[in-house]
C-alpha cells in the first residue's frame, strides 16, 4: 500500500513540473527565441545595430535599427501525438526587412 501511495505521490509531482509557464516566463522564452533567429539569420547585417525588440500585439514582435523594422511573428507548432500539458512548444518566423 505504502508503494502506490509512494508512486501516486512521485506521478504528481512530475506531472505539476510539466505545466504551462507563467506569462512573464513564456515572454522570456519568446524572447530568447527571438534573439537567437535574428542571429541566425544575419539581421544585425542585414539592418544595422538593433535598438530595440517591442511587444507589439500577441505573438507580435518588432524588430527596429535606426533604419529598418522587422516584424517577428511566433507561431504554434503543432504537438506531435496526443496534446500533453507543458510549455508551449513555437517557433519563429521573421519578415523581411521593411526599411
């Protein structure tokens, strides 16, 4: 008896580490995201320095140099199986520079 209880016990608390991430923490994650397309797809060259990343509107990003502005988009990929609690899984898709 004291083993179910013990798993039942172990199976809740890993399920709770699994859960959605707060609003401010799924802003940091798309951020960093964010951060690392622009890197890798060469903006900073292609635009100049960037002076600022701005939360325009849900799932809105812009992009700004003192010439140019690129929106970023995130979008939803899709689960893989049957939908599971946990952060949300995205990617991001950058326009091309509008200057």
């Amino acid at each position: 008896m004291r083993r179910i209880v013990a798993a039942i016990a172990f199976m809740a608390t890993a399920t709770s580490a699994m859960a959605a991430l707060p609003p401010e923490y799924q802003r940091m994650e798309e951020f960093s995201a964010i951060m690392a397309a622009i890197e890798a797809n060469g903006i900073p060259a292609a635009i100049g320095p960037i002076n600022a990343i701005e939360y325009v509107g849900p799932d809105v990003y812009e992009i700004r140099s003192d010439r140019c502005i690129v929106r970023a988009f995130i979008v939803s990929t899709p689960a893989k199986g049957p939908p599971i609690v946990g952060p949300r899984q995205f990617t991001v898709e950058l326009q091309p520079p509008v200057c």
